[in-house]
C-alpha cells in the first residue's frame, strides 16, 4: 500500500498576525461536541446558551460558528487578525490547513500554498505525515458535526 505524498512531512509554521484562513468570507466550521463544551468554558456560559449565541446550523442541522453579520468572516477573529479563542478554537481551525479537502489533489493543495503564508516559509518547521494524519481525522470528524446537544 502507498502512503499518501504528505507522510513525508510537509513544511509550516502558523504567521504570527496572518489570520488569512480565518478571514475569509463564507468561510464554516463545522464543530464536534467538544467544541462547544471547550468554547462554553471558555465564555463561562452553559453549552445550550453558547450554542444559542455563537453558533448557526446547516441545512442538514448541524452546529457551525457563526460568521459576522456584517463581513461573513469569524466572530472571533478581532481587528488585529488575531484569534480571540485561540486557546479554545474549534478543532477544524486547529487542523488548518491539513484538512482532508486541501490534501486530496495536486490541484486543492496548490492553491492551499499559494493562500497560506505558513506554508511558503522556508523557515518552519516540518509537520511529519503522523501528526498530519491525526488533524486530517480532526477535520473530518469536525465535518461530521453534531445536531443535538447532549450531555451524556
């Protein structure tokens, strides 16, 4: 069996002060439960109400993050380009940007490189193939989502 191109290891090192993955109009993330126990924690609200305040739904019901009302990009992306959760954010933007649909084609990943600025620095460091697989099954989990909160 042949192991996908990226196991080698792929070069990247998040910008400081980039946030260009997040400013992205139309953007969505999809979030796993524990997205929102870990993003209610953070705002020190119940996850029903943080949902209730934070979040949209798909047409086929499941939670994403909200985008702002007036630019359509992140709700926690301040005017600084800097993520105001960014110790709690949603396991997809976590996984950025090895996600499933960026790795699947010369063609998606191309223009992946050409979008992220950690990905053309020569300087970062190099993500070996293990640890891209674990945030390649992150985002698709993430994309599987959830339509009912549950405590259990």
């Amino acid at each position: 069996m042949a192991f996908p191109w990226w196991m080698e290891g792929i070069q990247f090192e998040c910008k400081p002060d980039c946030g260009k993955c997040c400013d992205e109009p139309g953007g969505i993330v999809y979030l796993k439960p524990s997205d929102a126990e870990r993003l209610a924690l953070h705002h020190g609200l119940d996850v029903e109400e943080w949902l209730d305040r934070d979040c949209d739904r798909t047409i086929d019901g499941r939670f994403i993050l909200k985008s702002d009302s007036v630019t359509d990009i992140c709700i926690y992306l301040d005017e600084n380009k800097k993520c105001t959760v960014y110790q709690a954010r949603p396991s997809q933007c976590k996984s950025y940007p090895f996600w499933a649909e960026n790795l699947r084609s010369d063609r998606s990943w191309n223009k992946t490189v050409t979008f992220c600025p950690g990905l053309q620095d020569e300087q970062a460091i190099v993500v070996d193939g293990n640890q891209i697989r674990v945030k390649v099954i992150e985002d698709q989990e993430a994309m599987k989502g959830f339509r009912k909160w549950s405590k259990d």
